[in-house]
C-alpha cells in the first residue's frame, strides 16, 4: 500500500519545512514498512511501538531503488534499525547513518504524532 497526500502542497512549503499529515498512526502496523508520496517525494514509515514512528528516505542510497519500505526491522542496542532489502546494508531508523560506521547515509526525517495522525517534517 502507497499512501498519499489528499492535498498537494506547494514546492515553496517544501523548501521551508513543513509538517505534512500522512495518516492514521492506527493505519501503521508494528514494525511494518509503508510507503508515502508526499509531493513526489517517496518516504518510508515505520511504526516501532505504540506511538512512535519513524521516516526515512524510501530510496535505497546503494542502488538507488525504492525499496527501504520492504526492509527489515531491527535494532542494534537501544537504537531501531532497517536493514536494506536489497544488499542487506543496515541504517539506523533515528538518524539513517550506517550501523557499520562508514558508506551513504539514508535520509532521514523527523516525525510527530498530533491527535492520532502521523506527520512527516520535509
């Protein structure tokens, strides 16, 4: 499932860093990957427990493909991780530096949950 905007905000929005609702923390299965298209921009969610969630970018920074969605889950000491579905690289969710120290950092975004619905700041 692809979830989208009901709105399309402007570019302008974009640059100055928004909030945007995406959806319903209940839509967001724990520990299961989502895709957003927020302003053709693919993001990856990733509901980690009752309330937090976290945003990365859905492009994988070692092919290039939009695949993090369908990554693994995991955690390395307190911190969550998603581990890429393709080469297996694993990213921290909080900050989408590599677990291992070195190599292309996923981007990362920050996120809120306001009355039930997830935002995602771009």
């Amino acid at each position: 499932m692809t979830l989208q905007l009901d709105h399309t905000p402007t570019l302008a929005a974009f640059e100055d860093g928004t909030w945007y609702p995406i959806c319903r923390l209940e839509d967001l299965e724990l520990c299961w990957g989502e895709a957003a298209l927020i302003h053709g921009r693919q993001v990856a969610l990733f509901r980690v427990d009752s309330a937090t969630v976290f945003a990365v970018s859905h492009r994988d920074p070692v092919s290039g493909s939009q695949v993090m969605a369908r990554g693994i889950v995991g955690s390395r000491g307190q911190r969550f991780t998603i581990t890429s579905p393709l080469h297996k690289e694993v990213y921290f969710l909080d900050s989408g530096v590599p677990a291992a120290g070195s190599g292309t950092a996923l981007r990362s975004f920050p996120t809120r949950v306001i009355s039930g619905m997830v935002e995602v700041l771009v």
